[in-house]
C-alpha cells in the first residue's frame, strides 16, 4: 500500500542485503573458510523436520507403495476377490514388516559381530544443487559423530562425514567426484586407490596395467586412507580393461544396491585406539586419523610409468648387471675378493630353470665370510 | 494527460481491489520456506527426477507475488536462499543473493499484476525460473570462476515444468491465507 | 496520501499525484526505468567491490580459493648417469609425489598430514621454514615415490573439506642401484643448504632445490639438472581441472656417459663387499676410470630423499663414516705399495742398479733405531727384483737411507704423490708426501734420516689415497707419462695434458719386472695369478699406527692392506688400486684386484669375438655364444 515511500527504503534494503551476501560471499571465497553459523542454524532447523517426515515416510508411504501395486493387480485380474485382496495387503503389510524387521537386524548383528564402534543413522536428504552427491543423516555431534568419520553399511561404504552440526551431519558419498579411499582387491591384494566419479560407478585408480583384476572380483577397503577400518566391502568389479597408464576398473558400490535408508557411522575404527578427546581443539572437532594398518605388498612406489615395469622394485642396468656377477659366482662356487678360485666370466650359464634360487635370491648387502682356504703367505 | 473517465476509474478500484496485500499467519512464514527447503532435499532421495523441480523459489516468488511489498520479497528470498545455500556445499550467498533479487523483483511486478490470475502466474513463474537460473548462472560465473553447463532447451522445459507445477501449488497455499485481509 | 520529502516526479505535476500512486501508465514507465537503472547502479556497485576487494587486492589470493587457477610445478627430470656402454647407472622412473600448497596452508593440518605419510612433523616444519624465502604460491613437494597407501591418503584427503592444500603430481624420480652400488661415484642430490647457496656453483638455486651434494651428481650437477616446467590450471571448486591456462614444459637435464664400465664395476663391488676400504682401476693409457668402489656404502635411495628421517640421519653420524669416499678420501700410509716409487727413484739418481745387493737379516739399525723387516727371519742376499717381489723391507730402508728423502720425493712428486691427482669429483684428498721443506714447513722441524728410512717402505708421514697409487703405478706402468684420471666420457672438457717425465725405460723396465715377479713369481702376492695374464702387482701391508703407539695402549691394530696392479706388462691397459683396511696382509688385496683384472680381460676377449658376430658383452648371457675363457 505504501507504495512509493516503499520503494526508495525497499531499495536501500535490497541494496544492504545484498551487499551483507556479498560479504559473507567474499569472506568465504578469500580466507577459504565457511560460516559455519549460518549452515549449523539452517541445519538444526532443518532436520527434526526431516526426521519427521522421513518417520512419516518409512511408515506410510512403503506400505502406500505396495497397495498402489496390489490395486494394480486388481485391475488385471478382476476375479479376485476383495477378501484376498485384504488378505494380501496384509500379508505385504506383514512382509514389508518382515523385512524391515529383517534389515534392522541384519543391521544389528553387523554391529554385534564388527568390532568397529558405530552408530546408526538415518538418511534424511540430499544435498541441494544439481550433480552433489551429499546426503544428509540424522546424526550430528551430540550423538558423537565427527568430521572425517566414515559412514558403512553391512554391505558396503557409503561415504564419509563431511560436516557435522549438532542435529544432523552432512556425508559425501563415495560416487561424489571428490571423494576417494584406499582399496584392496580380495583375490590379487592389489591396492589401488577408488574415486567417485559422480555417477553410479566407482573407478578404481593407480592400479597397474600388468597387474590382473577380474571382473567380478570384489574390492575391499584397504585402511590405507586412515578413514575406512580395513576389510569393509566396497563393491564387485564391473569392468576392468587396459588404460593409458593405469588400469580402468569401475565397480559398482554394493552399498547402493539396495536403496540406501540406514547406516552406520564408525566412531572408533578396529585398529583405532580410544579418541583421545581432551587433545582435540574443541573449536574444529574432527575424527582422528585411524593409525596405518599392518603392512603388506603396498610398500612399493607407485610406477607411473607406462613401461612394464620389473617386478621388485625399480632396477638400473647396474642392478642387473651385479646380480648376474653375483649369480655367476655363485654358480661357480667363486668368493670374489677372497681369492681361491678363479672366476671364469665367460662361462656359458647356467639355464635359469636349473637354478632359480640363484637369480631370485633378494640381494644382500653383505657376502658370507669367506669359506674358501686363502694362499699361505709366501 | 487527460483526467480519467469513469470507467478507468472503475478500472483503478478494481485493481486496487486485486492489488491489496495478502496476509498470512506467521506460522506459515516460518513453516512453508522450511518445508520447501526440505523437499528440496528430500524428494530426490527417492524419485531423482524431482531434482528439477525448484520448490524453494516456487515459494519465493508465490510469498513475494501475494506480499506484495519487496521489503518481504528480499527477506524471504534472502532466507530460503540461504537455507538452501546452507544444505549445499558451495559457499553462502549464492542462492541467497539470486533469490533475494528474484524476491525483490517478484515483489516489485505484483504491484501491476493480478496476481490471482493463473495464466498470469504461470507466465510470472517462468520468467523468475529463467531470471533466476540465469541470474544464477552469472554468478557462479563472475564470483566463483566456474562454468556450468547450460541447455536452453532444459532451462525452459524445466521453466515450465516448475511454472506448471506453481498452479496447483500455489491454489494451495491460497488456503492458507488469512481470509479477513 | 504520503508527502515524500526528496525531490520527485510528483512536485512537477502535482494535480497528478494521485494517478501516479494509482500506477498511471506515463509514471509506471518512469518508475520502471528508475528501477532498473538503480538494479544496474546496484550491479555496477556490486561488480565493483567484487573487483576492488577479491581481485585485485592479491593477484595470487586467487589461486588459493578453492576453484581458482593453481601452478603446479613439474620438475624437471635429471639427467641419466650412463657407462661407457650406455648401460644406465643411474635411470628415472616415473611417480608420485605429495605437494603442500603453502597459500591455503592451515597449521592445525600439518600434524595429521605428517602422521598420514609418516613424515617427522618437526622435519616438516623445518622444511616449511626452509620454504619460507620462496613465494607462497609455489608449493612444496613433501614426499616422493608415493606408495599405493599414501596415495589413498593423498587422494581421501584432499576433498575441499578435508585437507585441500595437498595435492598430487607425477614427477621423475631417480633411480639408484641398489645396496649402494657405486653409491661414493655416484653421490646423493638433497636440498641446497644454506652454506651451498652462498658458493658461485649454486648462485642459480632457491631455497627447496635439489642439487647433486657428493660425487658425479655433484660435480656434473649443472649438466644434469634440467629446468624445472610449471602448469597453471584453472580448478573448479570440486578439484577438478577445467581448463590449462598455461603449460612451460620441463626441460630434462642431460645424460652423461662415464668412463665407468659396469662389468668391472660390479665384479669389484662383489670383491669389495663386507670389507672396509676403497678400490679405483683405471686405463693407465688415458686415466679413464673404469670402476670405483668404497666401503661401507649407504644406500642412495635413502640418502638422495627429502625426507630427512632417522636412518637419513644415521647415515651421517655411523662411525665407520660411510659417506667417505675412500677411494679418493683415505689418507693413508701405502706401506710397500710405495716401494716401486723409491726403486725408480734410486735407480733413476743412479745409487742403485739392478745388480746392487744387501743383506737382510731381519732387520737393521739406522740412527740408533732398529728397523724391523716384516720377515723376521731375514730374505737374506737381497736385489731390487728380490726385493720388489718380496718385499723386503731391509733392502727399501738402505736405498732409502741412500738416496735420502728428497729424492723419493722428487719422484713421488712426479708420480702424483702429495697433490690430487685432478680427477672429476669433489673432495679429493691429496694425501701428504713428506719432504726436509715439507717438514719445516708444516712440524717446524728437523728432518732426520730416520724419517727416511719409514718413508722408503711406506710408512712415516707419507700418506696416499688408492687413486694417487693408481695413478702413479699406471703411470709409471706405461714408461712415466701420467694422465690426469677422470670420469666424463662424453664432456666437452678437454683431456687434461698429460704430466710426462723423461725417464729410462731401461729402468722402468727393471722395476715393472720386479712387480711381475710379485704376482707371477714367487712374491708376496703369488695367490692372485691370473694364468694367461700377466699381471704385475705390489703388495702392501701398511701399519695404522707405530709399533709404539701400540705398545703403549696396548693396542693391538689391525694392518691395513694395500695392492696394486697393473696388466698386461706390455702395454699395460689397466691399473688397479687396492685398499682393504684392516686387511692384515697386502695379499688379502691382491685377490680383489685379482678378480677386477680378471673381469677386464674376459670381458675384453668377449670384445673381440663379439667384433666378427654380435653378442652381448656382458657376462654369461642366457643365449650368448661363450667365448673362450682365459683360462
């Protein structure tokens, strides 16, 4: 009504507004930092709603679900009568019962048999904008969950925590294009690195043209990202082929398979010792890194180098060379330096079927003391 | 100019009718914005397709358009764009910002429309949908360096798809305005 | 209804007022246009501060934001270090390294990202302080040759929420042999130090680079490095690359070739191993070198890393001292290796010729001291070629006492003693050769002539490195011309002029016979024949300390042992240098030597036949025809 008056003081409003987003746009874009204030408020407000509505959901809708299918069925098949009708709806009703009973205690015995320490979850929205793959769960840091925590179901990982406010934490999925963990293959052992891609396929990275990953082979992770507690399925190998300087292996996460409604988030990893957490700063709490698992075959350097690469290690001609010296020694019973006999380095070889301890013998820094008698000194 | 006749007189009372603001209880301020926020977030879980669907913005245009004052457009664009700012991982403002104008100016255009009108709606629901990702667009642009990928072609199918879907909504929320205003 | 105080449409048509509240059309188009031309101020303002305050204020603040341009650096690769045959010594391999963006830097960081890649957190903070001189856009790398679990820890972590200042990046990475083969030729490459930074050789480094700190990295180091090439992407704010804004390619530094032949080189890596000491051979005819070894070694690998970890640490503080290069850096008495220095000394002044004879009972007195022969029971009628090849000491001790110290030293002196010898590697010692000036020089006193007799076995204050012997015994092996020994095959440096010295070949000839007659008659050194070869050699067994030094702590030292060779007698194609510290007797060396001219020799008849077929010169190749051995 007040028109005109309005305008100019709506302006001056609008201009203020905007220029207070500008701001708070800049501060986040210059120091790289987030106003965590404004995310916790929205957030807090945000999920008991959710979790409502999500409550409403899982208890009417499911079922709404299932009639819907039966009254389609109905109009397929008219003969049927409307008692079996209700008998059937029951009898889904008691099913989808069953099932959830089923899940939540599969759910349950996970969590009794992993020694991991964990929380259940419930999933309560994705994350706003078009291609993000971020969900939000009904946890937040009241009920321990910390930034940095990965979120597992007893299929397989879903993701880890990327914020956590007091109601409700925010968790990157592992199809998210930023998101990668350490993995292992169950059959081979071959570590490798896997990395969302913002579909529904996880490539599996770093992994060497010459090693063998089949398809159908189910990758693991491996604890070597200090998130995700070793042995944690990630998914079976769909495709594996040759790639320009590693391996192309997608896998499909299992954790996905089934639609995702409940997790679990891992509060304390099996090989994590208690959160010590009189030493977290209390203004960032975040997840401790869980310690490095045993050590196995991943101690090698990556080789990107498209060459085949050897098999122990990297070698120079120099390498080579003094193996063969030292496996043609060997061969002719000659202790080089200790005098005794005399080497012949133009012997004809050995074949290496022959001898194959000679050539594969690790090198060692150091030849066994001498056995060979020395010439009496004149 | 010549002095108005009695049916433009008539007009102007019409309109002035048509143009008084629409009132609603607090509680739906506070609760609608939420709610849209939140299917925003939540519908996707279960049918993807929902993803094009804008309700935060539907709802920003539908408060700014009955309001009819830009002071509650920039408020209310401000804060649901913001909300959705805070459930996204970019920084803070860029909805907020995009929305606040599209609040701004929704409240703005009221003022000469029939608000009330469907056809009307419908056309003002398009053009704030475009204005809104374009603006959007810009931004991402200008202030973050990134490039999006834009489709014509989807823009205005999904411009008319939340323009449709703004009908029956919007019907809905009429329901829920205070009668006596 | 309202009265606006500001100056308006409404004060020129006043009658108008009302039509204008109630949206006439003429005031709807101007108030339209009002609005859309302050929309627009508001833009232009908003565009503004944006470019006042985000852009412009740090060209560089930019780059830090999550999605804004970032430079990667791409180091360049160092050059190869190849052998005489183009086999590679040492080779790149390509990997992964970590690089910690310093702009976006949080502290609170630090401590996790070094416990993930197992990095010392306060060798991390030195590190970073050591950056602190260079621009903060530029990275630092913190960790080479990733392996497959760093680099899951790299790339869970570096997700804009997490820790975005890491940031992964292929580099070449050199490879080392193994186990420390070659490992005192070779040398290590770290970051510059500080003193390093101050010398002209360096002037062209930063904080934070790699330079070759020992050996051919060090030495040829502006050879082999490349120059670094730098990328500038433009990421989006999920980390992915968008767009190469601009790419300046590495340059690679350049391969050398060395004189190094590794099938010589890795037999005397083998004979030398668990033993302490240094050993050169080199092609007495143009002072190539054609292997190196010390021991104890370290491992290049470890040694050549950023990472500054304990057992890099351990390396430098061992007491046996294994970054020592001995075989240019072990300043040491040569004992008898010496005793052909002083026969041609004496033979050349005249007061010796090869008839001339003395009596060795075991020992003798000289200037109230009595002088003991390494034979107790005496040699007997001794003449220089008896002498050479048993080494006796009575004999060397009355030359010595008979041409006196100048004269030794005369001879020395031409022969390379008391100078380095020029080689091309750092830290070359250059031993000390004693003469009367050199001791009033340096003790400020006195020479007497008991110094002499010591000197004249090798011992007193003379001291060499094996190179130095090599070097003079090649020298003299080829009738008294001395090329300077160097490692560069392929350099553009110049062959260093020869020193040359009119010597009688008559007498050389008398000496080289006595060296014969050490290996292949019956001299000390009698169990390193090589039938078919005719090696001639020279034993030496070198006190560490004097007899009574010894005797007053009670200590009981080990000698050290010498040997040197060259072969064949005519035209002699290699000359070896033994040292086997603590090896007790100068034919404990000679088998090592041994064996090295051995691997010479087969390899050279490998040479020739594979000059009528191809064949590898490498030895006992799986499918290679076997060529006669010498034996």
């Amino acid at each position: 009504m007040d028109g005109l008056l309005g305008r100019y003081r709506n302006l001056s409003v609008l201009v203020i507004v905007i220029m207070a987003q500008l701001v708070l746009l800049a501060v986040q874009v210059k120091n790289n930092q987030d106003v965590r204030l404004i995310r916790v408020w929205a957030v807090t407000a945000i999920t008991p709603l959710a979790r409502v509505l999500e409550g409403i959901r899982a208890n009417t809708f499911g079922l709404a679900g299932e009639y819907w299918d039966l009254l389609e069925v109905r109009s397929r098949n008219q003969s049927m009568k409307s008692d079996l009708d209700r008998l059937k709806l029951e009898n889904q009703y008691l099913k989808a019962e069953l099932a959830t009973a089923k899940r939540i205690e599969a759910m349950a015995g996970f969590v009794q048999r992993s020694p991991n320490k964990t929380i259940g979850a419930r999933i309560i929205g994705t994350g706003a904008g078009m291609n993000s793959k971020v969900v939000f769960i009904d946890r937040g840091s009241t009920a321990g969950v910390l930034k940095g925590m990965a979120v597992i179901t007893p299929d397989g990982i879903v993701g880890k925590v990327t914020a956590s406010y007091p109601t409700g934490s925010q968790v990157m999925l592992i199809t998210d294009p930023t998101f990668a963990c350490g993995v292992l293959s169950d059959k081979s052992r071959i570590h490798g690195t896997a990395r969302g891609q913002g579909n529904n396929q996880i490539l599996i990275d770093y992994i060497q043209n010459e090693q063998t990953v089949l398809v159908g082979e189910i990758f693991y992770t491996s604890g070597d990202d200090r998130i995700f507690p070793k042995g944690l399925p990630v998914g079976p190998v769909r495709v594996a082929r040759q790639g320009k300087l590693f391996k192309e292996i997608y896998v499909s996460p299992a954790a996905f398979d089934r639609g995702l409604e409940e997790v679990l988030v891992v509060l304390e990893g099996v090989h994590l010792p208690i959160p010590d957490l009189a030493s977290q700063s209390s203004s960032s709490a975040e997840a401790k890194l869980m310690p490095p698992p045993e050590a196995d075959a991943a101690a090698a350097p990556v080789d990107a180098s498209p060459r085949p690469a050897s098999g122990q290690g990297f070698a120079t001609d120099a390498d080579r060379l003094l193996q063969r010296y030292r496996s043609l020694g060997e061969q002719q019973g000659v202790s080089y330096g200790n005098g005794g006999r005399l080497p012949n380095f133009n012997a004809p070889a050995v074949p290496r079927t022959s001898a194959p301890k000679a050539s594969a013998v690790a090198p060692s820094p150091n030849i066994t003391p001498p056995s060979t008698p020395r010439a009496p000194n004149p | 100019m010549p002095p108005p006749d009695f049916n433009e007189a008539n007009f102007l009372e019409g309109r002035r009718r048509k143009s008084a603001s629409s009132s609603f209880r607090p509680i739906v301020f506070f609760l609608v914005p939420l709610f849209s926020v939140l299917l925003d977030i939540f519908l996707p879980r279960f049918v993807e397709p929902t993803r094009t669907l804008e309700f935060p913005l539907l709802i920003t245009i539908y408060f700014s358009l009955m309001k009819r004052q830009p002071l509650a457009g920039i408020i209310i664009g401000a804060v649901i764009g913001l909300m959705q700012d805070s459930l996204s991982q970019q920084p803070l403002g860029m909805f907020g910002i995009v929305k606040t104008l599209v609040g701004f100016f929704a409240a703005s255009v009221s003022l000469r429309f029939d608000v009330n009108n469907p056809a009307l709606r419908f056309m003002l629901c398009a053009f704030f949908f475009l204005f809104h990702q374009f603006l959007y667009w810009v931004m991402v642009r200008a202030l973050l360096g990134q490039i999006i990928n834009v489709n014509g072609f989807d823009e205005l199918a999904r411009a008319l798809l939340n323009s449709a879907l703004a009908l029956p909504l919007f019907l809905l929320l009429d329901k829920m305005r205070d009668k006596e205003a | 209804m309202f009265h606006l105080p500001r100056r308006s449409m409404r004060e020129d048509f006043p009658d108008r007022l009302r039509f204008l509240r109630d949206e006439s059309k003429f005031a709807q188009g101007k108030i339209a246009f009002l609005q859309y031309l302050s929309f627009a101020v508001l833009i232009f303002l908003a565009g503004g501060y944006w470019n006042l305050q985000i852009r412009n204020e740090e060209l560089y603040s930019l780059k830090a934001e999550r999605n804004r341009i970032k430079s990667l650096p791409i180091p360049a690769p160092r050059g190869k270090i190849l052998d005489r045959d183009k086999r590679v010594i040492v080779d790149n391999h390509s990997s992964f390294s970590v690089l910690l963006s310093r702009e976006s830097l949080k502290e609170e960081h630090l401590k996790p990202i070094a416990d993930g890649l197992g990095l010392d957190y306060d060798e991390l903070l030195a590190q970073l302080k050591r950056h602190r001189s260079r621009p903060k856009y530029q990275a630092m790398i913190i960790k080479e040759e990733l392996t497959p679990a760093e680099i899951a820890f790299v790339e869970s972590h570096r997700d804009p929420d997490t820790y975005p200042e890491l940031e992964l990046i292929h580099t070449e990475r050199r490879v080392y042999p193994q186990n420390g083969f070659g490992a005192h030729l070779i040398g290590y490459v770290g970051e510059v130090s500080d003193s390093e930074l101050n010398l002209a050789d360096f002037a062209k480094y930063e904080q934070g680079d790699l330079v070759g700190k020992t050996g051919i990295e060090r030495q040829y180091n502006d050879i082999l490095t490349g120059i670094d090439g730098q990328r500038q992407v433009l990421v989006d704010n999920k980390g992915n690359e968008r767009r190469i804004l601009g790419l300046k390619p590495a340059v690679p530094g350049q391969s050398i070739e060395l004189t190094i032949d590794l099938d010589i080189q890795a037999v005397m890596e083998l004979a030398m191993d668990g033993r302490r000491g240094g050993a050169v051979a080199l092609d007495p005819r143009n002072g190539e070198v054609l292997a190196m070894v010390s021991r104890p070694a370290f491992d290049l690998a470890r040694l050549s890393s950023r990472d500054r970890n304990r057992q890099w640490r351990d390396i430098f503080t061992n007491p046996d001292k294994p970054l020592l290069n001995r075989a240019i850096q072990a300043q040491l008495a040569p004992g008898s290796t010496f005793k052909p220095i002083v026969a041609l000394a004496a033979l050349e002044g005249g007061e010796v010729t090869n008839d001339t004879n003395f009596n060795c009972g075991g020992g003798l007195n000289f200037f109230g001291r009595y002088f003991h022969c390494h034979n107790k029971r005496g040699h007997g009628a001794t003449t220089l070629k008896k002498a050479l090849a048993q080494s006796c000491d009575v004999y060397f001790y009355n030359v010595g006492n008979r041409i006196g110290i100048d004269q030794i030293a005369r001879y020395a002196e031409v022969s390379g003693f008391g100078s380095r010898t020029g080689i091309d590697l750092p830290a070359e010692a250059e031993g000390t050769l004693p003469s009367s000036k050199w001791k009033v020089r340096t003790l400020r006193e006195k020479w007497y002539g008991g110094d002499t007799v010591s000197v004249a076995i090798g011992q007193g204050y003379l001291t060499a490195t094996p190179i130095q012997l090599a070097h003079a015994i090649g020298g003299l092996s080829i009738g008294g011309i001395w090329h300077t020994p160097h490692l560069l095959r392929n350099g553009n440096a110049p062959l260093k002029p020869a020193r040359k010295t009119d010597l009688n070949l008559e007498n050389v000839r008398l000496v080289i016979d006595g060296m014969c007659e050490v290996v292949n008659g019956w001299g000390t050194a009698a169990n390193s024949r090589i039938p078919g070869v005719e090696m001639c050699g020279k034993t030496g067994t070198a006190q560490t300390a004097s007899n009574e030094y010894q005797k007053a702590r009670n200590l009981r030292l080990k000698d050290n042992a010498w040997f040197v060779a060259f072969a064949p007698r005519i035209n002699p194609e290699i000359a070896v240098a033994v040292l086997f510290e603590e090896g007790e007797h100068g034919n404990l060396a000679g088998t090592i030597a041994r064996d090295v001219v051995k691997a010479f020799f087969d390899k050279k008849s490998r040479r020739e036949l594979s000059q009528s077929k191809s064949g590898d010169l490498t030895a006992s190749l799986d499918s290679a025809p076997s060529p006669r051995s010498l034996n």
